[in-house]
C-alpha cells in the first residue's frame, strides 16, 4: 500500500516516511500540500497523511481537496495543535497528535484510517446500526423517503 505523507517539516516527513517504510508501506513524501496534491493525482494511493499548519495549502485545505476529488481516500491529519478547529464537511480519519506518544501511533493512525476505509468510518457504521435497531423495534415505521 502507497501512503502519501506531506509536511512541511523535513524532519517529520522523513521520520513518518521511515515508520511507514519500516511497517511495510511505499512512502512518497512531499514537503508541501500543493506538491501533494500534485502527487495525488498520479493516482495509486492508499492513505494521505497531512500535517494541519503548513505555509500555502495548509493540511486542512489539502484535505477538503482529498474529500472532493477522491472521497474514498482515507486521511490522517496530523497537528501539534489539538485545540477545537472547524472542519467544515472535510474530516479526517485519524487525528495524529504530534509529538507522537510513541513511533507505533504513526503506524497504528494509519492502520486505523486504512481500516475505517474498507469497513466503513465508524459514524456510517454507528448510523447503519441504529436504523437495524430502530428497524427492529418498529419494523412498521418507514424509513425517510420510503413510499407505501
């Protein structure tokens, strides 16, 4: 799997770059969202991984650009900054609290984010599950939008 990893801190690419490359992953890093964005369009990407505060396209912008163009595309937002910010529509997956508590919780975001992906984010999960259990209990009422 080919994760995309944009920050513009060398330092921080290149050791989120080497946890990935060591977990197995094929790492492209960029050192700013409009070179990310660029890369994104080759296409082949599994997971984006994007540093929230950058110069330019900060993370926030590169992802309400992933969610329109490839809304599938999981994303980690990483960020020093854990305060409440507004995302608007565009949320990530993963929130990667930087500094990182330990070089597994780079590997494990990802993993979490890739999971969600295929299985479905857990807020879709936990809808789906309350209308079964609604179903269930009044299996007379119709759904929103249902015609007799």
């Amino acid at each position: 799997m080919k994760v995309l990893v944009i920050d513009d801190e060398r330092e921080v690419c290149d050791l989120v770059g080497r946890v990935l490359l060591r977990a197995g992953f094929d790492v492209v890093t960029a050192p700013a969202g409009e070179v990310g964005l660029g890369l994104l369009q080759d296409g082949g990407f599994s997971c984006v991984v994007v540093d929230k505060l950058m110069p330019g396209l900060g993370g926030l912008e590169v992802m309400a650009e992933v969610r329109r163009a490839w809304p599938t595309l999981p994303v980690v937002l990483m960020t020093a900054h854990p305060q409440p910010f507004q995302l608007g529509d565009a949320q990530p997956d993963v929130v990667l609290l930087k500094p990182f508590p330990t070089l597994d919780a780079v590997t494990d975001a990802v993993s979490v984010a890739l999971e969600n992906a295929r299985t479905g984010t857990p807020l879709e999960a936990l809808r789906d599950r309350v209308v079964a259990v609604v179903t269930d209990i009044a299996p007379g009422l119709k759904r929103r939008g249902e015609q007799d």
